[in-house]
C-alpha cells in the first residue's frame, strides 16, 4: 500500500467498519495490504472477507458496480464470492478520513484453500478454464442499471498508462508501450468477444476444493476483451510455477495449460480462433500493467535483488516486444479447434 495511504489507515477506522457491518465477534485477521485491506472477520460464527478501498483507488461509484456485476454472477450459480449489505442495508460504506474516504465492504469468504504448488496440475487447469468461460457467458447478458457507474474500460485504468510512474527517461519504454496500446485499440469489440471481465484471474484470487474453484478479488473487473482473461491466468501462472526454468521447459508448461484451460473454457464459452491469435498481444499488455504497478507500488531504490530482477526482466520484454512465454498458436488451435492456422 502507498505510504500517503497506509498513514490514513488506522484502528478507529477499522473499529468503525466492523461496527457497520457486525463483523465484530472475533480479532479481525489481515489478509492483505496491497491495492486495498482485507481482513478475516467473523459473523453468527461464519467467516466473512472485510475490504477496505481508499478513494485514491476507486471511486464509489465504481465499487457499487464491481458488487453488482459480483453478485449478478452469484445468483447465476458462478462460483464467486458475493458481496453482503451492511447493517444500513448499503453494499459500500464510505468512512471519512481527513479530506478522502475508505470505502468498505463486505463479502463471502471463498470455500477451500490457496492454491499450493502441488495444486497446479491439469485437473485445476480445465476447472479454471471452465469457471472463466462460464463467467464470459454470463456477463454476454449482463446490463448495469441506470442507478450505477459504469465500471471503467480497458484502456480507462491507472495502470495503462506507464508514462504516469515510469521516469522520464525511460522513454524507450513510453514509446512501445504507446504502439502496443494503439495496436490493442484496433482490435474490434464484439459482444462475443468483448464485456466486463474479472481481469486478474490467477491463482492467488481464487480458493479450490477438490475439483472446485471459488473466486474473489473482483476489485479489477474493466471492460475489456475476453481474450485477456485467458492470457492473464497463462503469465501469471507461467510467471510464478516457472520462474527459474529453461525456455524449453518453461513453453511446454504453458502450451499444456493453454490448452487444459481452453479445453474447460470452449465447453462454456465459444470464442472465435482469431482472438487466440491475439493473446501474445494481451501477454505483453500485462507486462506493461506490472511495470507500472512496480514503479507505482514499489520504492525501487530499496527494491531487493529479486525484486530489481523481476523489473528488469519486464523492461527487456517490452522493449523486445516479447511476450513472457513464446505459444504455439497453430497446435493449440489444432488441438483445441480442430483446425490449422490456414481455416481460422
């Protein structure tokens, strides 16, 4: 969490919201400090997940809209964590704090356990897929109110924007991440391929059960191309299970879960093939985003070596124009469609 926001952040304002919601029975637990608060919290003995936005983050507006499309989902049976009413009957409570506010809410905490390294294996792989497809259908059909914010586009988010925590200097990385966001921006939008998405769903925002999955952290969900939420799950996962491997290693892994991925996505959702082609593109866009995220989020300077590393490699990605992992596209559309590259 940013400095300017952590200071803000205090014990009278926790109390406050606990009181909002009636989540007091038990010592609030933290789950995470990093976009937004979490904490563990207990009420009638049932654990429930209490977030904390400052205003700098979302507006409440914007809040009011990620709740309605969360529980949307959830009354369609989509294993996702729906969002409660506070004590006043409001899905966001807004706590004043000097000149700015945090925005608190309420949700269901996620059934099961975090992902563990001996958890990714194909099984998890087509279930996810499953749960994204299922999610992409759905919000085919999904209409915001009039009453509510619209939710922001793709190109819309703080974070596309590398200019605004990247120095100056860096220039070279201005000048690609510009051209790639030009290349996006031509892409066509169909409701077939184009909707409110979750747009980060990678294992850490997500529990699993057996063979289910239960998910969360919605704080993200944009307008944006379904293709993204398919690329997102393969860089992170790649990014985290194959840090240190070779090349070779490392491509054959994410060839296979693209293609356990697909394989549940394509039994609940169709997506042409042409937007396959395009998830390299949407590989180097999260690039760009977590380059941002670390010049935002991160003092640099007194980054460790891991950390500097990480960064450095991202740069010479998009510099280089390279997604974090080199796809097969053609065999993945074979395998998965049927089809060579020539009938796409």
């Amino acid at each position: 969490m940013e400095k300017s926001v952590s200071r803000l952040f205090t014990r009278d304002i926790l109390q406050k919201a606990l009181h909002l919601f009636d989540a007091g029975e038990n010592v609030p637990i933290l789950l995470g400090d990093f976009e937004n608060y979490a904490y563990e919290v207990y009420r009638n003995g049932i654990p429930f997940v209490l977030r904390f936005t400052h205003s700098s983050h979302r507006t409440k507006g914007q809040i009011e809209a990620e709740l309605d499309w969360v529980n949307y989902l959830s009354i369609r049976k989509i294993n996702v964590c729906r969002a409660f009413p506070s004590v006043n009957g409001k899905f966001v409570e807004a706590v004043a704090v000097e000149d700015s506010f945090f925005f608190v809410c309420l949700f269901k905490k996620a059934n099961g356990h975090k992902v563990r390294k001996e958890d990714l294996n194909d099984e998890l792989f087509y279930h996810w897929g499953k749960l994204v497809g299922i999610m992409h259908r759905a919000t085919k059909s999904y209409q915001k109110p009039d009453s509510i914010e619209k939710r922001p586009e793709w190109d819309e988010e703080d974070l596309i924007s590398v200019e605004k925590y990247i120095p100056a200097t860096d220039y070279a990385v201005i000048e690609k991440a510009e051209a790639l966001l030009g290349k996006i921006r031509q892409l066509e939008k169909s409701a077939d391929s184009y909707g409110l998405i979750h747009s980060d769903v990678h294992s850490g925002n997500f529990f699993v059960e057996e063979s289910t999955i239960e998910l969360f952290d919605f704080d993200d969900c944009t307008y944006h191309w379904f293709a993204s939420d398919i690329a997102i799950p393969i860089y992170y996962t790649v990014w985290s299970a194959m840090a240190f491997v070779m090349r070779d290693t490392k491509e054959s892994f994410a060839e296979n879960f693209a293609l356990k991925f697909l394989k549940g996505y394509r039994e609940e959702n169709d997506l042409d093939p042409y937007w396959i082609r395009q998830i390299p593109l949407f590989l180097r866009l999260r690039d760009q985003t977590l380059y941002s995220v670390f010049h935002k989020k991160v003092d640099l300077s007194q980054a460790d070596e891991r950390i500097i590393s990480l960064v450095a490699d991202i740069k010479t990605r998009i510099l280089n124009e390279e997604p974090i992992v080199s796809l097969d596209i053609d065999f993945i559309l074979e395998k998965i469609y049927g089809q060579s590259s020539q009938h796409d």
